[in-house]
C-alpha cells in the first residue's frame, strides 16, 4: 500500500499506524519547530491534606486521559492559558503557579490531517473550586486519581515522569 502522503500532510484515513505514517516522512514532521501550548497540573488534597489527588480528563477526539491543555492565548501569559485551559476543559479555579513545573512532548494530529510535535509546559494548579457549569461540559471524562494511577493513564513518558515525581511547589515569583 503506498502511503496517502501529499503537500505537508499525512493521510486522514490513517490506514496504517501513525508511526509508520511518520517513518515515511520523518523530514515532514520535523521540518518545522515545535508549537508551544500550556498545560495544567491540577490538584487537590485529600485526608486532610495527608495526600493529594490529580485532575485527569479525556481528550474531545481519542478518549485518551491527558491533563487540561491548549494553545497560547493572545494578551495572557502561559500561566493565565493553561488557568483558563483548566477552567473551560475541567471546570476547576484555584492558584496557579506562575513558575511551569516541567514540560513534555507529544504529537498532535490537527484538524487538517497534520501531524505536529509539541511542547507543553505545564503549570501547577491546586483547586479550590469545582464548577458544575463550564464550557466543555460533557465533552470529557473527569477523574481525580492517585499521582501513580494519573501517570498510568497518561502515554507521553515525559509526562508519566512528571506525575509520578509531582510535589506541589510554592510559587517563587
């Protein structure tokens, strides 16, 4: 079967595996820089603050489990997007940390049949409220799991690293 690959984009029936879309052109995917977008991290205590918990929630389109994310907003730094990432995906307000806590990678397979890399970085939220009202409400599973259970859920092994070693940070700035 020969490969569906035109103009800059891979084929949106996605016959074969992604990865082996993306073997045939390796030069395609990394031709251009990595998109930034703004993550969240976010938590909550638990027993009385003995233990905490993380916010995982399924992605609109895979189902897959990730943390709350998006693209760079116009006029907010990275911290207010992925605050406002939080709120409209998962309905969650709390503190933000303005400092990121880390950042990982993944591919994202656009609208358009593209497939672009990814940086993330993420930002560290602890909740304080949990809306029942938000803008993709019933878009997403939500699930407040164990640091251990979230980084099974998750595929980037970038991100896996960072759930299982999360210890909440005061913010520095």
């Amino acid at each position: 079967m020969k490969s569906k690959k035109y103009a800059g984009k891979f084929a949106s029936s996605k016959p074969a595996h992604l990865l082996q879309q993306l073997a045939r052109a390796p030069e395609e995917l990394f031709a251009g820089a990595f998109r930034n977008q703004y993550g969240t991290l976010c938590f909550r205590y638990i027993n009385g603050g003995e233990e905490l918990e993380i916010l995982v929630v399924t992605s609109r389109d895979s189902g897959r489990w990730i943390l709350p994310k998006g693209w760079p907003m116009k006029g907010k730094e990275p911290y207010e997007a992925a605050e406002i990432e939080a709120l409209q995906e998962a309905g969650v307000c709390g503190k933000v940390c303005r400092t990121p806590i880390g950042r990982y990678t993944y591919l994202k397979d656009l609208d358009d049949g593209r497939v672009v890399p990814c940086m993330v970085e993420v930002f560290q939220l602890e909740v304080k409220q949990v809306k029942i009202n938000f803008k993709e409400r019933g878009q997403r599973r939500l699930e407040w799991v164990s640091p251990d259970e979230a980084a099974r859920r998750v595929r980037e092994i970038e991100l896996k690293s960072l759930l299982i070693n999360f210890k909440p940070c005061k913010d520095r700035d």
